[in-house]
C-alpha cells in the first residue's frame, strides 16, 4: 500500500475483445460499491511503465502481452475506503499473447494478500452506467 500524501504511478493495460473488457473488479467498503478498473499495477521506482505493465500482467495472471501501445497519462484523483487517493497512471492498449485468456469468464488471483477477480465484461454495461468503471473517463478510451 502507498502512503497517505503520496502521488502513486500505475501502468495499466486496456485490453478488449470485441465489445468486451478485461477488468479487475474492486469493492469500497466504506461507499459499499463495487467498480471495475483496468488491470496493472504500480511502477517501480527505475522501472519503466512499459516494463511494469508486463511484469504486473505476469506475477498477477502470468499473462505475456502483445501489441503494447501507449495511449496517455490520466490523472485521479478519488476517495477510497473514506481515504483520499492521488495516481497518475500511464495507460496502455494491449492484447494477449495466449488466446486461452480470450476464452476466460472470469480469473480469480491474488494481490498481495487480498483476492481479486479479473473478468470480460461488456462495454455497454458501463456506458448504461449499470456497472462502474474507474477513474470514470476511462470510458472514452475504448471509444477508439
């Protein structure tokens, strides 16, 4: 976990399928609401985002990626578990380099301690506002 006060960097990968997303599902207790983000994870301090992208897809879903291309820079700023929270995540398109994460319902992992789900969900159902995606304007990169 990052301190309070501190800006986090994250490197995060948007990968599609069709009209289909692969998203990491999250809960906030203290808002009791369940959201979905892009799967990633933290930069290294030396580590370039585009080497931490490939390393957190492999020790979290030992999933090799393709196809890597980077999108931008978005900036959250949000609260999370009555907690403020401040990242700048570098934002990647990519694709899987095994077709059996395409074939997938859902894949449950582990970060850190915590167990988490990974899962294809369909575009539509966050642009219905039916299910959660964040940071929020995330939605607009899988316009393209």
């Amino acid at each position: 976990m990052h301190k309070q006060g501190e800006i986090r960097v994250l490197a995060l990968g948007l990968i599609k399928d069709g009209d289909r997303i692969f998203l990491s599902e999250g809960h906030d207790p203290v808002k009791q609401q369940t959201f979905y983000r892009v799967m990633g994870g933290g930069v290294d301090f030396g580590e370039h985002s585009y080497d931490a992208l490939k390393r957190e897809f492999q020790e979290e879903i030992q999933a090799e990626l393709t196809n890597i291309k980077y999108i931008t820079c978005i900036e959250s700023i949000f609260q999370f578990n009555g907690k403020p929270g401040h990242e700048l995540i570098q934002l990647y398109q990519c694709d899987f380099v095994d077709p059996k994460f395409y074939q997938l319902e859902s894949l449950v992992f582990a970060e850190g301690k915590r167990q988490k789900t990974a899962i294809w969900l369909p575009l539509d159902r966050f642009k219905s506002g039916e299910l959660r995606l964040v940071p929020e304007n995330f939605l607009a990169y899988y316009e393209n």
